[in-house]
C-alpha cells in the first residue's frame, strides 16, 4: 500500500441524508503531493518530525536536493 500523506477521512454527499446518504473515502498518498506543498511543510515551524521525515524521503525519490542553510 502506498505512504499516506494524510489520514483517510469520509465524506458524505451533500444532497443526501439519513440511510440514503452516499459515502466515500477521501485520502491522499505522497505520490498525489505536489513538490511546492512538501518544502512548505518542512518549512513550517510546528512540523511534526514523522512527516518531516516522510517529506524529505518522498523528495528525494523524487530527485530533488535539499540543501539545508
């Protein structure tokens, strides 16, 4: 299964209610992450350090050089 970005979440149709209401998964996998989103996380001052990690490791598979300052 591939690396998840963010948690899996259900959402529900908007036109339906009750036992006839439509639901489906929304989720996003590393691969679905644009390059501009990953280094603003890795910027952010209150990033946690598992998705830090998960950042730089998706980066770097996908060739980009992180030069640190």
């Amino acid at each position: 299964m591939a690396e998840m970005w963010e948690k899996r979440h259900k959402v529900v149709e908007s036109s339906r209610w009750g036992s006839n209401a439509k639901t489906y998964e929304k989720f996003r996998t590393m691969a679905m992450v644009p390059k501009e989103e990953l280094i603003a996380y890795l910027n952010k001052y209150n990033a946690k350090p598992k998705m830090i990690a998960k950042a730089i490791k998706e980066l770097d598979k996908r060739g980009v050089k992180i030069k640190w300052s």
